[in-house]
C-alpha cells in the first residue's frame, strides 16, 4: 500500500484470549500479519469473566468510558495487553461478558440478550475510538456479532472528526449464523427504525445484523473464493445471496491464513517428535505415540485417519458414522477421535473404541495437545464437511505431512489439489457429494494408496508440506480490501 493505515478490527473472539472456530484465529493472528507489514492495529473483544488477566499481561487502560445505547447510557472499562505491537483491547462490562460461555448457556440455548451484548460491544469500540481521539482508517468487523459497525459509522459518525473518515469492511465467516433476532431489541441498538427495512436489518419482521451489515459496509470478503461463490446462491447463502449479489466486485473471497508459528511439525513443542519435508522420520516416532496414546494398535504399517472437529451438522460427521463399521471392518485402517458437540453424536463416537479395539480411539472434548498430536500422527486427515467457508484444520495437515479427505466444498476445494492416480500429483483425496457412500469410498481410496501407491503417497506428503498458506499472502489481499472499502467510501 501507499501508505501505512490505522486499522480498528470488531470481533466477538480472538485468540488467545477467546476461541470457539475460525473468527478467533482470523481476529487473534491477522492483525499481526498487517502490523508486520508495516500497519496499526487495535483489537477490541469482550473481556470475558473466564479471561486470566495476568497470564494475558492486561492491565487498565481506558475507564470508565460511557457508551449510549438506545438512550440509555452504559458505563464500562478496557483493558488491553499488547501482542507483537497490536493493541488487544478489551471490554469489561460484566453485566453481558461474565458467562460461563460465549453465545450460548450449557444447553446451547443462545443468551436471550445476545444482540444488546454485541451491539453494546461495537459501539463501544467507536467509543474507545472517540474518547482516545484515534481515528482509524479502516474499521474491519467480524460476522454478525459486530455487523452493525458499518451502519453505525455511517448513521451515527458520518461527521464525527474521528470516524468520519473511517471506511468499513466486514468479513463473513459463516454466513449460516446471521444475528437473527426478534426487533424489541432494535429501540437498543439505536440505529432508528427509518434502517429497520427489508433492504437493511429488517427479516420478516425480525433483526437480522449480518443482513444489515452487507448493506453498509464499504467492502465485504468472506473466508476462500470458492465459499464467496457458494453464498451467492440460494442454498450457500442461506437467504443472503442476493444481498450479496447486489454487492458485485465489493464483494471477495480471502483465504484464511495459518499461524506457522504454532502449526509447523518442524518445531512444534506439542508433538513427541520434531520432523520437516527433508526427513520424515519423527513423523513415524508420532504416529507410534499417538497409536499408544490412543490404545491403538502399534504399528507402523497400518494407516491412521484423524478427525479433530466440532460435532455439528455442519461438519459431516454424521455421514462418517453410519460407515465407520463397515470401514474399519472391511479396511485394514485406525481412527484417532477428537471431537464434541452434538450430543449424539459425541454417544455414537465415544464408545467405539470399546466396540472396535485397537482399531478407534476417541476423545470427547477439546485437548489441544492432542489436537497437536493427531495432526501430526495421522496418514490421513478427514474433513467430510456438507460446507465450510475456510478451514483450518485441511491447512495445518498439508504443513504436517498428513493428507488431507475432504469434501470438495469452500475453502476444503480450494486448499486441497485431487489425487491423479496416473502421475501421483495431489496433495490429498476430494469426494463431491454428501454422503455415507461417498465418505466410504474415499476413505478407501485413501487407504489403497497407503498400501498400493508408496511413492505417490511419499510424494504428496513432500507436496503437501511446501505448500504455503501463510497470513502474509491473505494480509497483503486485506490492504487490497482496504484500498477498495476506502475508495468507495470517499465515492459516496
């Protein structure tokens, strides 16, 4: 870029502080990569209750601080810390923030009041903005949680001295989850009912941020191209698609970026062995530990399939279950389990190390260590996913040596080259559509390969870990975003 920018990123979760997918590793590691090139960032997030203050180095920063909301005003405090120049700064109000969990209650009820908490958390960045008198350029949010950021620069602070310079962009991580909420909450939000219309926030009669954030914001992207032209249409984009359309070229698909630092096999000090592409021999010492670890049969002639998920339909899992058996049955092939979330599916898939010994090995839960150890002691990797905007766990497999099955779907198609059974190019194993049969048949391709195809398989491992899919590039396609948010913003 031209010039250096002041850059005010809005999201609900960041890494390290919070993390519950994508959002968090996007909204934690991102803004280090443009700091690096050169740019200011500042992160606001929840000070969520759970938060360790001093392991995290916060330390008081700006209180109280007023933020009007709907005509009433609330006061709070921010905390921040800094991590590798960027300013994380945090918001105590523990009035929305101090809960057991993000979004949801243990039931996985959403918190009633989800649309105050969040848009209480946007205006209260622009307000940390105002009240320090620092005047970003750009004001990038995240999802639905902060999609009302753009209608508010241009309602509220179109000629603010702050912010009225600054353009908007927002990235639409998944865009099935919209921030649809019953419109008694909208008198809060305070965005005015003349914006409370079908071409903004309104949906059949009920809030619905996202929607209204594509409609204000200066530029949008979402997580790879192939899930921008997914959303696009009437299944991908979940109701959404049209807005979208009317969008055109503001409108991009930006590949996630993984974060080297904490994902590369060749210096992980997660993994009981350290390995790069010149020598693969500490993968081998993994897979035999990971076998242990898992009461899994020893041995080095068997593959493994790792599975590192959340539970949710989304993920395809159900579609792996009803062919398990007949997989483990039928192959000579181990799985290493690491999930939860949907309760019946965490039923199905915890006692099956009971019922095929030496064979499946499960953890219910999330364990990053072991999320650590499965990336790096499996074969294989599946991802049966019915979409996925982006993923990261396809990404963190190629740098691991570990290949990736996966549905040919968003950010899975276009991270991962198909297998050529003639040449040995690839660098993992794609099926097209969703269902049992074909989870079955590629997991059985795969396996052949193990066995039948020695030198291709050794050949896409080596592949597969030159693969580069660093924050650096997406960084640089963000400042392009900008330049395009900024332009069309002075257009108007």
């Amino acid at each position: 870029m031209e010039r250096p920018l002041r850059i005010l990123m809005i999201a609900s979760e960041a890494v390290p502080f919070a993390k519950t997918g994508g959002l968090g590793d996007v909204a934690g590691t991102l803004p280090r990569a443009l700091q690096r090139r050169g740019h200011e960032v500042t992160v606001v997030l929840p000070r969520y209750g759970w938060i360790d203050g001093a392991r995290h180095g916060l330390r008081p920063f700006h209180a109280p601080m007023g933020v009007w909301m709907g005509g009433v005003e609330e006061w709070c405090a921010v905390e921040a810390t800094e991590i590798e120049g960027v300013t994380f700064a945090l918001v105590r109000y523990d009035r929305y923030f101090d809960r057991p969990l993000l979004y949801h209650d243990a039931q996985f009820r959403d918190y009633a009041d989800n649309p105050r908490r969040f848009a209480f958390l946007t205006r209260a960045a622009l307000q940390l903005c105002r009240d320090r008198g620092w005047a970003p350029d750009v004001v990038h949010v995240h999802d639905w949680q902060t999609a009302l950021g753009p209608a508010y620069l241009k309602v509220w602070h179109w000629n603010d001295p702050v912010l009225g310079g600054a353009a908007s962009v927002l990235t639409i991580h998944n865009i099935a989850y919209q921030g649809r909420y019953p419109a008694e909450h909208w008198p809060y939000i305070g965005l005015r009912w003349d914006n409370f219309t079908a071409d903004t926030f309104e949906d059949h009669g009920a809030t619905n941020f996202l929607k209204g954030g594509i409609r204000f914001a200066d530029a949008l992207s979402t997580v790879s191209p192939t899930y921008a032209r997914e959303t696009l249409g009437p299944i991908g984009g979940h109701g959404l698609g049209p807005y979208l359309l009317r969008r055109g070229a503001d409108y991009v698909g930006i590949l996630n970026g993984a974060d080297y630092g904490e994902w590369d096999p060749s210096r992980d000090p997660k993994i009981p062995a350290r390995y790069d592409a010149s020598s693969l021999a500490g993968k081998a010492v993994c897979k035999r530990e990971l076998q242990r670890r898992l009461q899994l049969e020893v041995a080095d002639d068997i593959p493994v399939v790792g599975i590192v998920s959340r539970f949710v339909e989304q993920k395809g899992f159900d579609l792996l279950a009803p062919v398990i058996g007949s997989i483990v049955r039928g192959m000579r092939v181990q799985f290493a389990v690491l999930g939860a979330g949907d309760k019946q599916l965490e039923a199905f898939f915890g006692p099956l190390p009971r019922r095929y010994p030496g064979r499946v090995g499960t953890w219910i839960g999330y364990h990053d260590e072991l999320a650590h150890w499965i990336e790096a002691g499996s074969d294989f990797f599946l991802m049966p996913s019915r979409y996925e905007p982006c993923g990261l766990n396809q990404i963190y497999s190629l740098r691991y040596a570990t290949l990736p099955i996966v549905r040919a779907t968003g950010g899975l198609d276009d991270t991962v080259e198909q297998y050529d059974e003639r040449t040995g190019d690839g660098t993992g194993f794609k099926f097209h559509d969703p269902t049992p049969g074909a989870v079955h048949d590629t997991v059985g391709w795969a396996v052949s390969t193990f066995y039948d195809r020695k030198p291709h398989l050794e050949a896409m491992r080596r592949r597969a870990m030159s693969r580069d899919f660093s924050w650096e590039r997406s960084a640089a396609a963000y400042e392009r975003l900008y330049e395009r948010a900024i332009a069309n913003h002075r257009a108007l």
